[in-house]
C-alpha cells in the first residue's frame, strides 16, 4: 500500500503534468504563429501529452481499486486532476484560450487546395491574420490590416508578403464565398474562401446593388 508521502509525489506529478497539457493546447493561437515546421512539432507534442494523461488517469484509477479498502481524499485528487486537465483541454464549452483575449472575430473563411490549405480571420479591430499549411506541414502566418466599403474587402499584410488573392475580395454573403477580384474576372488562380457558419457579422458587410445584380 502506498503512503502519504507516495501519494504526494503522483499528486504533483498530475498536476505538473496536466497543467502542461492545458498549456500547450490553450496557447495553440501563439504557437501556431511561428513559421515553418515547428507547429506541426507543437501538435505531436500535444497528442504525446495527452496519451500520457490518459494512460495516468487509468493507472490512478486503477491504484484506487488496489486500494479500495482504505480510501481517502487523497487517493481522488490525481484522478480528478487528470480528468480536469483533459476535459478543460479538448472539451471546454467556453472555448477559453489564449485566442479569447483578441478582438472579436466579424469574418472567417477557408480554402483548402490540393497540397495546401488556408484559414483567414477578420476582427473587429481591423486586424486580418492568414494562416497557412502546405507541403509535410510546412506552416505561414501573416499579420495585416483590413478594411470595407459595402461587400468589397481590402487587406494589407504586414512585410509585404505576396498575397494570392491580390489583397482584395469581394463578400457574397448567401453563397458564403469570399472571391478575389480576379476570381470574378474568371482568373482561376486562387479559388476564394469558403466562409465559415457562425463567423459572419452581417452588421458589418451589406452587398451593393452592383453585385446583388450580377
């Protein structure tokens, strides 16, 4: 039978250990800003720790059956620190993370292709970000300025990085489609972003009666 002092040591252990599960996952809007393949590191990182808080939320388990006949407090806390950590990790009803701290989002949409893919967000203080995956998980991210007039997008990303889209777009908010300028003039060299359900402000966009007509 385990002691006090044992008992001690596995409870520290689940709370260092689930303490940096949380960590990794709910600071995913930092990290995943880096360039290149460090994210994708970052994400096996992730799932190496959240196979470990689960095989030592077993063993917990399975430590309070060995010593069912003496039970106490004590022999609960690593279990219900596991349980916490992997419940407030992957199945937080309020979504909280580092990401909760930026302005709201009014717009996002996405695009996927066929050796790459990509996610754009529009906040409410003016701020786009780009993020991008392509070849073995080789991650971009880039940081801008966006601005409207009716359904028409203007961006600015900051470093002067090449934007496929040519840094506008225009809004077709009942099909759920943001389209490059190009696109409409049948360029087929970057499709457009499919805009994603509960991230359309309609306050923020109206179409024109130019595009409502075409």
């Amino acid at each position: 039978m385990a002691n006090k002092d044992t008992w001690n040591k596995w409870i520290k252990s689940s709370l260092i250990l689930s303490c940096l599960l949380i960590a990794f996952v709910k600071s995913e809007y930092y990290w995943k800003q880096i360039i290149g393949l460090v994210p994708l590191i970052f994400k096996i990182i992730v799932v190496l720790f959240a196979i470990a808080v689960i095989t030592m939320l077993i063993i917990s388990s399975i430590r309070i059956y060995k010593e069912s006949g003496k039970l106490n407090l004590r022999m609960f806390i690593p279990v219900m620190v596991y349980f916490f950590g992997l419940a407030f990790s992957f199945a937080d009803p309020f979504s909280f993370n580092a990401e909760s701290f930026q302005s709201r989002v009014v717009l996002k949409g996405h695009y996927k292709a066929l050796i790459n893919s990509g996610i754009i967000t529009f906040r409410e203080n003016g701020n786009v970000e780009f993020e991008g995956e392509g070849f073995l998980g080789y991650t971009f991210f880039y940081k801008g300025k966006w601005t409207h007039n009716l359904d028409t997008i203007n961006t600015i990303f900051n470093d002067e990085v090449s934007i496929p889209w040519g840094n506008q777009l225009i809004l077709y908010e009942e099909d759920k489609l943001l389209l490059p300028i190009d696109t409409v003039a049948e360029s087929k060299q970057f499709p457009g972003f499919l805009l994603d359900d509960g991230f359309i402000d309609s306050e923020y966009f109206q179409r024109s009666e130019i595009l409502s007509r075409i």
